[in-house]
C-alpha cells in the first residue's frame, strides 16, 4: 500500500508505534485506516491489515540484510539462467535448487572448464537460499588467505572461521585459477575443517578435487578434500565457454551506432 494523501496519524499514537518499534504499521497506517472507513472494516480486518503489512516489511527488511551479507559478486538469479544451456543434466539441476542438501548439511562441488556457468550456478543457487531464509558467505580463495592473515596476528583465527559458520552456506568460487598461496591453503583447509558435517561448503573449480595437489601442499590438499568430499555432492561441467561463444556471436556488447 502506498500512503497516498490519507490524513496521518494522531502524534500520540505515531510515537507509540515508534517506540514498539512497528516502522512499516507506522508508515502504512494512514491509508489502512482511511480504506478501513471508506470501506467500513470489521477491527479484526484492521489488526490484521496493519500487521501483515508489519510482517511483509520485516522480511523485506531481512531479505535485504542477509543478501548484503552474502557478499555475492553480480546479483545472478535463476531469472536468467538457461536450463538447457548447462551440462549438468537437467534433474540434478532441479535437485540442487531444492536446496535439501544444505538443510542436510551437505558439500556441492562444481568442476570443469571456465566459462561453463560454475560461478552462475553457485550464485544462483546461493541468492535461492538467501530468498528462503537462509544465510550464505561468498569468498574467493584469496578472500580466505587475506582472512587469515588479519587475524593470524592476534590469534582470532577460529574465532573468524566461526563466525564465517555463522551462515547455513558458505560458497568459495574459482578455485585454481590462479596459484594458491599458503595463507589461501591454509585458510581452505581450517574453514572445510570447521564445517565438516556442521554447515554446507559449496566450491566452483577449474580442477576436480582430486587434482588439488598441484595447487597446495599434497598433506593439506588430501586432508581438506577428504573432508569436503566426504558428504558431497560433485558435478562436473563440459563444453565450449558461454562467454567466448557470446562475444564471438558479437552477442557481448551491443552494436556500435
């Protein structure tokens, strides 16, 4: 509802409505009174009208707060994702969207070649879980190693992992890119660690698991990966890069005028 020109409310009654903090009553009041009368509603209709506008505020409110906590990189739904575009057949798709794996507190790896909708999946998948309450982090693997050293000085290390745990799913994306450096090893490891069989762990990946040896330590790379492959769930991308297929097709940027 919007307020329209309905005249406002009383001064006594804005100020109690602010200090039981009941913002959104606060500001949809007017007009659900001024229709109340026009439209002479039982006071059950009102109370009802006036907290569901209450509720329907808050979760917005919420809604907005976990997906800035989140973190994520571009905002990707699955408004736009294309179903048939990926290589991951179509029932597995529609299994991971459930989200019941990480109500199950289960990992999600998603491996194969750039370009092949790794990083989308995983956002979209996280920005679902957000819309349905839930709580996700986004970080990159040099994200961890950054983490890990701010807090290696004070030794707050588990304490920042912790609070990391905080969220039902927590997504690191674009694993081998780029060299691992031993803070960003080492960061992956205490955070796979910490949640195993405690919270979900989704990563994207270049390398199946398997191949994390050459990016890191062999003793840190078989211990992490036997944590985070223990209750996973792994699906492996193929095919040509959707982004080089665009820009070849001159579907990357819109026409020079």
């Amino acid at each position: 509802m919007s307020t329209g020109s309905a005249p406002p409310l009383p001064a006594d009654l804005e100020d109690l409505l602010r200090r039981l903090r009941l913002p959104h009553i606060r500001r949809h009041a007017p007009e659900v009174v001024a229709t109340a009368k026009a439209q002479r509603w039982e006071p059950a209709e009102v109370l009802k009208a006036l907290f569901a506008e209450e509720v329907a505020g808050r979760e917005r409110s919420a809604l907005a707060t976990r997906r800035a906590a989140a973190g994520f990189p571009t905002g990707k739904t699955f408004d736009a994702w294309q179903p048939e575009a990926s290589s991951i057949p179509a029932p597995t798709q529609q299994a991971l969207r459930t989200l019941e794996w990480v109500h199950r507190r289960e990992n999600l790896v998603v491996c194969g070649p750039s370009g092949t909708g790794k990083t989308f999946l995983l956002e979209a998948l996280g920005q679902q879980a957000v819309e349905t309450g839930l709580k996700v982090a986004w970080f990159t693997l040099e994200d961890l190693g950054v983490l890990l050293r701010r807090h290696r000085a004070d030794d707050t290390v588990t304490k920042a992992i912790a609070r990391i745990l905080r969220a039902d799913l927590v997504i690191v994306d674009d694993i081998g890119l780029l060299p691992v450096g031993a803070d960003a090893a080492e960061g992956l490891y205490r955070l796979v660690d910490a949640a195993y069989e405690k919270r979900s762990i989704a990563i994207s990946s270049n390398l199946h698991p398997s191949g994390f040896d050459e990016l890191m330590p062999k003793t840190l790379a078989t211990a992490t990966v036997d944590r985070l492959l223990h209750h996973a769930h792994v699906c492996q991308t193929s095919g040509d890069s959707v982004r080089l297929t665009q820009a070849l097709a001159g579907q990357g940027v819109s026409p020079l005028s």
